[in-house]
C-alpha cells in the first residue's frame, strides 16, 4: 500500500517502512519539532485547571554546594 508522508507528501510504502508513517527518520523529526514549538496541537476545550497544576508543581531542588 502507498501513502502520502504526512510533512514532505512524497509517496511512501506502508510496508517494511520504519518510519511510518513518515517517509524517514528527517521527516519524523520535523513533525516531532512542530509539536514541541506549539505548531501542531490537538484542537479541544481549554482547560484551566492544566495552568494551576503547573503553578503548584514543585520547584527543582538545587544540587548541593550552589549558592544563590
């Protein structure tokens, strides 16, 4: 079966592709890349509770011997 990589749309074998459903590994990266930059997201309700979880998390601890 042949699919269209869903960031460059070159035309890729599903089977035996390691990469799918990218076309390689440059593709699968760049995609990854958009995701962690907020370019991609799975559209839904914001969720307000998210923020404050984050406002609450614990801060990481300083390694011994710092000085601030």
């Amino acid at each position: 079966m042949k699919v269209h990589c869903p960031v460059c749309k070159k035309e890729e074998n599903w089977e035996n592709n390691p990469f799918r459903p990218f076309c390689s590994d440059r593709c699968k990266l760049i995609d990854l890349g958009e995701w962690a930059m907020g370019k991609r997201s799975i559209p839904g309700d914001h969720d307000p509770t998210a923020e404050e979880d984050s406002a609450r998390a614990p801060k990481p601890s300083k390694p011994e011997g710092s000085e601030e």
